[in-house]
C-alpha cells in the first residue's frame, strides 16, 4: 500500500488539480477485532501472544484517540505527497 501511494503522488504531482496522496500509519489499535484475535488459540494464531502482550503493556491504543490524532496530522498546514506520518507523533 505503502508503494502504491508514494506511486500515486508522482502522479499527482504532475495534475493541474492535485489530491495530496499520504500514508496514515495509526498503530494498533485497541479494537474488537483486537479481542477477538487475543483470544484465538496460539495453534490458530502464532503471533497471538504478540498482541496479548501489547494489551497488557498497554500499548494498543483506543479509536477515538487515533481518530484524533489522524485529524490533526489532516489539519496541517502542508502535508507532503506520499509521506507516511505515525498518529503516534500527533498525540496519540
């Protein structure tokens, strides 16, 4: 996906008209479906034990902290084409 959208800025570079074409990279995030998948078996789900540990660590972050943090990195004066920015260096 990465690829994708740093291909689709050099392409909207060049338009009269550009969209600003970035990569929003929100972390985990402390979802259901992240529920859902700590409780799968470690025969079903290898890695499970990686995400039981980012709860208990409290590293998974809730929704509406990295909704607000994506609205912030939108409400920047200038965003650059095809740049990948992190919700956790806005505030999350």
């Amino acid at each position: 996906m990465e690829n994708f959208i740093r291909s689709l800025a050099l392409e909207q570079q060049t338009q009269p008209q550009p969209f600003i074409p970035i990569n929003i990279d929100p972390g985990v995030i402390d979802t259901e479906m992240q529920a859902l998948i700590r409780g799968t078996s470690p025969s079903d789900f290898p890695d499970v034990e990686i995400f039981i540990q980012l709860k208990d660590q409290a590293l998974m972050v809730p929704p509406d902290k990295v909704a607000a943090a994506i609205i912030r990195i939108l409400e920047q004066p200038s965003l650059s084409f095809g740049e990948r920015y992190k919700t956790s260096e806005y505030g999350h």
